[in-house]
C-alpha cells in the first residue's frame, strides 16, 4: 500500500515540491535525490540515502498541534535511523528557492567533512 502511495505522492507533487525537485534530481548537487521515497513506515518528500538527508517540504497542516506532533514523532523516527531532516515551508521553498537550496548545499558539504 504505501508503495502505491509514494507513486500516486510523485504523481501529484506540489508546486514547492516540484520546484525544489527541479534542483535536486540529476545530481545537480552531486549527490542523487529520491522523490517520495519510503523510510521505514514513512514517506519522505527527498530523501539522499548515501548521506543519509531527508528533506521535507511542509504545507500549513504541519503547523497545527496534530501535525506537529506527527512531525516530532516521524522525525525522531528518521533520528535514530541515522537521518538528518531539513523541514522548509513550502511558501520559503516558492519565495527563497536559491536560499533552501543553498541550506541544502551548506548541509552536504558540511557532511562531507
């Protein structure tokens, strides 16, 4: 079920999400990127297994307590599997493309050392 999931997720992705995967697939930042890839029980918007980031695109639903607490309990998850997340607003990812992809860039490099 949830492989279906991902595929109907890649299917229909947001305009933040589809403007930020535009930057990330092809190795444009030297390392590849996974669109809507499962982690565990989870869905991650992108996730770069061999540097073990997770990026995750985040609409107004993740503001409120119930998605707050989703958030903290998924983040955690990918936590202790190692993962790093990097949570943006889907308005900042609009807004600041170059600035959430620089972040990213920043975050990979400083992983790197």
């Amino acid at each position: 079920m949830t492989d279906l999931r991902a595929r109907s997720l890649r299917r229909n992705m947001t305009e933040a999400e589809k403007r930020l995967w535009g930057r990330l697939r092809g190795n444009r930042l030297g390392v590849h990127f996974r669109r809507q890839h499962r982690v565990g029980p989870y869905i991650v918007d992108f996730a770069c297994l061999e540097r073990k980031l997770i990026v995750e695109v985040d609409g107004g639903q993740h503001n409120e307590p119930k998605g707050l607490a989703r958030d903290d309990r998924r983040t955690a998850f990918l936590n202790r599997d190692g993962y790093t997340v990097l949570r943006f607003w889907n308005n900042d990812v609009l807004a600041r493309t170059d600035d959430v992809v620089e972040t990213i860039w920043n975050h990979l490099n400083k992983a790197e050392l």
